[in-house]
C-alpha cells in the first residue's frame, strides 16, 4: 500500500505552476522542511504565477498530516 501511494505522490502534481508533485514535496518535508517558507525556498512551491493560491491549502495538510503522524508513531523499545 505505501508503495502505491509513492508512485502516485511521484506523478502526481499539487504545485502545478512550477509543476512540483506530492513526492517532491514530502521528501523535502521527510528532510527537514518543516513550514511553507521552507519548502517554498527550498523546493520553489508556491512561487508560479498564482503565488500559492491553488497549492498552499494542500501543501500545509501535508506539513500538518506529517507532523501528526510524528506524534503518533510509537517508539521502537
């Protein structure tokens, strides 16, 4: 099942201006990104020509979902 859903985040585009998929956006989020302004000068979202207006709703559910899942993980032990 994960795997199926990392194919899809690899083609699957949610800048769509700068043409950046779910996968791009969530290795940079796995790497540390940890804000919108990060990943907007690390990976270049929201920076297109409708300034963040269709992406940046679906990018910050993202940070959210993955800092959620952080807290939810149980530790190894």
């Amino acid at each position: 099942m994960e795997t199926q859903k990392r194919l899809i985040d690899s083609i699957k585009k949610v800048c769509i201006c700068r043409g950046v998929t779910a996968g791009t956006i969530m290795e940079a989020i796995r790497s540390g990104c940890s804000t919108f302004e990060a990943l907007r000068r690390a990976i270049g979202v929201g920076t297109g020509n409708c300034k963040a207006r269709r992406c940046r709703h679906n990018i910050e559910k993202r940070l959210k979902d993955h800092k959620e899942s952080l807290k939810t993980e149980t530790p190894v032990g």
